[in-house]
C-alpha cells in the first residue's frame, strides 16, 4: 500500500494527509527543523533538517503524518511492515506508530534505520516494533500516526524520504 511518494510539493500525502514537522519545543525543548519539498538525484523527496539539542529535557525533530483524515485510524493489519526509501548523513533515526489506543504523546512504537548517502529501501516488519513508555501492544487495526525521528543525542539531523509504503 502506497502511503506517499513525494510527489505533491505543497507536503500532502497520496492518502490525503498532510506532513508536518514536529520538535520537542512543543514540550519546552530547544531543537529546531525544517521541513522541505526538494528533488535529490533525480527523486522527489521530503528532506527533514534540524538541530537536535538537549537542553531543557529536549532532544528530537520528526516529520510526521496522519495516517487517516480528522483523527481516524487505519488498519494496517493486511500487511507485515513499513517500506521506506530514504537517504541521509549516516546517523540513526527512529520510525514511530501511534495508535488510537496511546493517549500520552510519549509513547510509540518505535523501530530504527540508519540513513546512508546513497538511497536505500529499508523495510521494517511490525513485529520489531517494541513499545516505548506504554503496556499496550501494537493494534495494526488502528494506527493513527507515522513519525520519522531524530531523537536522543544532540547532532545535525537531515533525512530525505522519497517514497513510504506499508509491505
């Protein structure tokens, strides 16, 4: 299932959601990003830029997007995993759910990749994702959120997605 290709430059996903950027200021943070529509060796892509920082209990920068219009949810559970195409300056970056059952916006399931130079398709299946900060497990049935984050050490982030999709 085709979630985006990066083909809409004004950030509007093939599902009709929009992506966003996300730091950990709307929690007192001091991390700053950018979100931008751009074409990188020949891909259409999403290229998230920031400066994760640490200070005042801060420490991420994500591009993030709903998985379904107005708060809905969407059920996953057709399939076994997230494929993503992507590329960046070599540091790990973490791939988080939410689903309708988290009501705290710390906890996610979480998975990791490390971004290359080059362009690579990862795929991530969702029984490595492990939950972070909740007991409940997984409802493929009723995933809400997507995040691709930068997140737990100070550094430069800057990540391109040029095409997400669930396998």
């Amino acid at each position: 299932m085709l979630i985006d290709d990066m083909q809409h430059p004004d950030h509007v996903s093939r599902l009709g959601t929009r992506w966003e950027s996300v730091t950990d200021r709307v929690m007192g943070g001091l991390s700053d990003a950018a979100l931008a529509h751009e074409t990188y060796q020949g891909r259409s892509c999403l290229r998230l830029r920031g400066d994760v920082r640490l200070d005042n209990n801060g420490g991420f920068v994500q591009m993030a997007l709903d998985l379904a219009p107005l708060g809905g949810e969407l059920d996953a559970s057709s399939w076994t995993g997230v494929e993503l195409v992507v590329q960046g300056n070599g540091e790990r970056y973490g791939v988080h759910l939410r689903t309708g059952d988290l009501t705290r916006p710390w906890q996610s399931y979480r998975a990791g990749l490390v971004a290359g130079p080059a362009w690579q398709t990862v795929r991530l299946p969702f029984v490595d994702f492990v939950t972070h900060r909740t007991e409940a497990p997984l409802a493929l049935q009723r995933l809400r959120r997507l995040g691709l984050v930068a997140i737990g050490k100070a550094f430069e982030a800057d990540l391109r997605l040029a095409c997400l999709s669930f396998y």
